[in-house]
C-alpha cells in the first residue's frame, strides 16, 4: 500500500509538472523574449513532430502543455517549444509565428548571450566600403555590400545566424537590407528573417532547414540608404561633416549541436558633408569650363559653359526626372528653380562635348 501511494504520488507530480508547462508561440528558445534566435532554434528542429497542442494559437500568451516530445535539444529544451503554432510539426509556419510576435516578451526575460569572435582570427563580417563616393551629402544613395567570412577563415559546419545592422536612424533614411544568394542559401533550404524591431537597427537571422550545416564564405547581402535630405537641422554652420557609424552587432552562429561559432563584427564611419562644404558660392570646372551661380540658389541660377547646352536635365538626389530645358545651343543660360523641391538637386548638362553633371543646392 506504501509503494503504491508513493507511485501514485510521483506521477501526479510528474503529471502536474507537465500540465502546468507552458509555450510562449514564437519564444522556441524559451528564454522569455521573441528574437531572431528563436529561428535559430527552429531549424534546428525543423520536420521534427510530436504530440498537438491543446490550444494551438498563435497568440503570445501560456499555452498548456499536455505531453512534452520525444526529443531535446543540445541544452535540453524540449522540442515542443518551437512548434509555434502547436500543430504538432515544426514547419516553416512556426517562422511566421516568430515575425508575428517578434519583440513579444514574459514578465521574465533571461537575456541572449553572444560570443565575441576576435578579429584576424575567427571568420568575420566585413563592410566592402570600396565603392563609397568620398562626398557625401544630403540625398545621396549609399550601398553597402556585406561579406561574412573569407577565404582564409570560412564558416565551418554552419547551421544558422542572427545578427542586428544598427545604424544612425537621423543622418540614414530609407535603410534597407537586402540578403543575396548566398553559400547560406544558395539550395533554397534555408530561411530568412529580417525584422526592424528598434529604430536604427534591423533584426537578421538566416537558419537552415534541419540539421543541414554549410560552409563557406562571401557576400550575404547589400545595405541600402539615403542621406538625409535635410542635414542643416543635423549639422551646424561652424560645422561642415559629421561621422556616421554603421556596425554589426549581436552576433548569435551555430552549428548543428548548437554550439556557438564564433564570429567578429565590423563596423563603417562614413563621412557625411554639409552641401555648402561641397559647392561654393561660384563652382566653376577647370576641365570643362562650366560655372553655375549662385550656388546655392535661391530660385534663379546662372549656368555658362564653353560649348553649345543641346539639353539640361534636372532630377533629385535619388534620379526621379523633375524638369527638361531645352538649351538650344545656347553657351549661356538662366534657370528659374523656384517651382522645384529644396535640397539637393542634380544638373545634368548635355553639349556637343558630352554630358556633365553637377550638382546645385536650392534654398527651401
């Protein structure tokens, strides 16, 4: 009779432990905050299946665990917690749930712990800052290519990665990550996860299908932005250029037993130019013998040059076409630019010697 209150007592608290166990849909990691790690976690998992949940909503609020999975991950975790959407299989629909609820938090959060990779020794990411104009300034588009590893120090046994892009949201607008083809995902097994959680900062994470681990190295994506239009507000007079920091952070690799992969991050200060430290008063080309005045321009400007002006051109800092002049071969013209947006605009002039562009800053 002893033994069998005793055996009835451990399996009522065995079976109240587990009842009581609880999904957040989208933390598969269980540490009490949806990320892009949680990915990381379910394509560990992924095409793994076992018993549905009772509630199988995807809504980030305790979810009631019956019966755990058969198995574990490397840290001990059970399975279960990255079947998102309790379905019983841990499908591509679970990484929805985790865009779904991203930032998502329980009243505890146990915090992410990135290893540092140490630079000249563990793979890296790498800024290609090559093709960077040296002058840059208000409106100007910037692309950045982003390499991850090298030859000399591929990635080994790759299953996944997060990583975060942090930026300076006032001096870069329009901030886009757009992730290549890559030896990450260049079979298509592999998912990807970009979430602008922060402002100034875009939540990345790439994660294979299974315990399917590459190696390699290359270009993962191309960073895209523009210059705010309006730098006077960000720049004072006495001043003619300001730093802007772009760095990667965050860094969370794995390899199929999830174990880290260390990794070292990067960062870029791109010089950012007031427009009045880049045209004068009076801009005149000695190779070319083109002056426009005044420079800036309050809303009629002078354009003189040695050749007949067949046409001019006239577009904003990101291309988009805003007048046509007919120069009619003419050396010298007046412009009136009172009905175009201040800032900075681009002149684009055509003569029987070429095309010329230059660039003119109008008053607002």
């Amino acid at each position: 009779m002893i033994v069998f209150r005793l055996l009835l007592t451990l399996s009522l608290i065995s079976f109240w432990s587990v009842s009581f166990a609880q999904v957040f849909p989208g933390d598969a990691n269980n540490n009490g905050q949806v990320n892009n790690v949680d990915i990381l976690y379910m394509g560990h998992a992924f095409g793994a299946f076992g018993p549905a949940r009772i509630d199988d909503g995807t809504t980030f609020e305790p979810q009631e665990i019956s019966i755990l999975w058969e198995n574990n991950f490397p840290d001990g975790l059970n399975y279960i917690y990255a079947d998102a959407n309790g379905n019983g299989l841990v499908e591509v629909t679970d990484f929805i749930t985790v865009f779904l609820n991203y930032g998502s938090e329980q009243e505890m959060v146990i915090p992410e712990e990135y290893p540092q990779g140490n630079l000249g020794v563990d793979p890296a990411f790498d800024f290609e800052i090559n093709g960077i104009p040296g002058n840059l300034t208000a409106g100007d588009i910037v692309t950045v290519p982003i390499q991850l590893g090298s030859e000399d120090r591929p990635l080994i046994d790759c299953n996944g990665i997060a990583f975060v892009v942090e930026y300076d949201s006032e001096i870069l607008q329009n901030v886009e990550l757009n992730l290549t083809t890559s030896f990450l995902n260049a079979d298509q097994q592999a998912f990807p996860l970009l979430y602008e959680y922060e402002e100034g900062e875009i939540d990345v994470g790439i994660t294979r299908y299974g315990k399917a681990p590459v190696s390699g190295w290359g270009n993962i994506g191309v960073l895209s932005m523009i210059i705010e239009e309006n730098l006077i507000d960000f720049l004072p007079d006495d001043i003619d250029s300001i730093g802007v920091v772009i760095r990667i952070k965050n860094i969370m690799a794995l390899d199929t037993t999830q174990q880290p992969i260390l990794i070292a991050s990067d960062s870029i200060e791109i010089m950012v130019y007031h427009p009045d430290a880049l045209v004068h008063s009076n801009e005149s080309d000695p190779s070319t013998g083109v002056t426009i005045f005044p420079n800036p321009s309050p809303g009629k400007v002078y354009i003189a040059t040695p050749d007949p002006i067949q046409e001019i051109q006239i577009t904003d800092a990101r291309g988009a076409r805003l007048a046509t002049i007919n120069g009619k071969g003419s050396k010298k013209m007046q412009l009136n630019t009172t009905g175009l947006p201040g800032g900075l605009l681009l002149l684009q002039i055509h003569t029987s010697k070429g095309v010329m562009t230059r660039k003119l800053f109008k008053h607002k």
